[in-house]
C-alpha cells in the first residue's frame, strides 16, 4: 500500500489564486505622487461680482445728505423733520429705488397713516402693551389694504406710544418729514442719472 505523503500533496497542488481587489480598495491605493499633488486653487471672483464700493459709497453720500440736512433745517426752523424710523426709509430710498416699498406712495403714506394709528390708539386707549402690540399690526394690515407698504413705518405706532406724542406729530416729522425724504431722494437719483421714483403714486 503505497502512502503519499502531505507535503508532496500540498506541492502537487496549484497555489491558491488571491481574491481580486474591490474597485474601492484599488482607489484608495493612491500613488505617493498624487497624494502629494497640490489642491487646485480657487477659482477668481469675476469683477462682475464684486461688491460696487464706489456705488454703495454714493449711496450712503446721499443718505448722509438727507439726513443732515433735515437736522439743519429743522434746526434752523423750529420744526422737528426727523424720527428714527426715517433712517430705514432712507436705506431704501437711496439703495433700493426701484423697490416698490421705495416709492412715494409708500413713504408717505405708510409713514402718514401708520403715525396716525398710533396717535388714535394713544388717545383712546393709553400707551399700554397691548396699544402698542395692535398698533404695529393694524400698521401692516392697513398699510397692506390701501397699498402704502413700507417697512420702516411699522415702527411709527411704536416711536408714538413710547413716547407720548400729540396730534402734532403726524404732520411733523411724520409728513413733513416724509416728503423731505422722498424730495432729497429724487434731487438725489436725477442727479445720479437714475429714475426716482417709478412711479409717484
């Protein structure tokens, strides 16, 4: 009885053939040089995207104008032009002309009426939360239906109640102030070579 042995057998044997790697296996193996190949760097902001410094400067000039010259002329005549929510009219006005919330309708008419929201609800109710709370949305609501949307006057019933203002108020600074903007805005914008405003009501 012939016996073979193992180590005959296991040479007689063909060697094993090792598994094929997985694609995701053979693309972690990188080459060194790809490993240490620099990243591409970024690509350039075209000049068309880049932020106009020489526009928004001109802009803010003639907020700067606006502005400073209300404080002087109300100075010089003895009636207030200005309240705060007239610094947000201003940002729109100069920097967004052609913003339907921009135009004169908006300004003065948001500004008008929601002043004078204020002022009736300060008179018939007293300055309490829930006055000033209704008073901001009446503001919207009103502003809304009579097509007068401007952001800033939001804060008129506010500025009215805090402080306690009278009946005077809604025509200064509220109307007169108002109209100031909107005239300084559109010497402004003509000056500029701009159409101020798209449409006057």
């Amino acid at each position: 009885m012939t016996f073979h042995s193992a180590s005959s057998s296991a040479a007689a044997s063909p060697p094993a053939s090792s598994p094929p790697s997985s694609p995701a296996a053979a693309s972690l193996q990188t080459s060194p040089a790809a490993s240490a190949a620099p990243s591409p760097a970024p690509a350039p902001v075209p000049p068309s995207s880049r932020p106009a410094v020489l526009r928004l400067a001109w802009q803010a000039g003639g907020a700067f104008l606006a502005v400073l010259a209300s404080l002087l002329l109300g100075g010089w005549s003895g009636l207030p032009l200005l309240m705060a929510p007239f610094g947000a009219s201003c940002v729109l006005a100069f920097a967004l002309p052609e913003s339907p919330l921009a135009q004169p309708r908006s300004i003065v008419g948001g500004h008008l009426l929601s002043t004078a929201i204020g002022l009736l609800l300060l008179q018939t109710a007293g300055a309490h939360p829930w006055t000033a709370a209704l008073g901001v949305a009446l503001a919207i609501f009103l502003m809304g239906l009579t097509r007068t949307l401007h952001p800033p006057a939001g804060a008129d019933p506010l500025v009215v109640l805090l402080g306690g203002a009278s009946w005077s108020f809604l025509w200064t600074p509220a109307l007169l102030g108002a109209v100031w903007i909107t005239a300084a805005a559109w010497a402004f914008h003509r000056a500029s070579g701009r159409r101020y405003p798209q449409r006057w009501w």
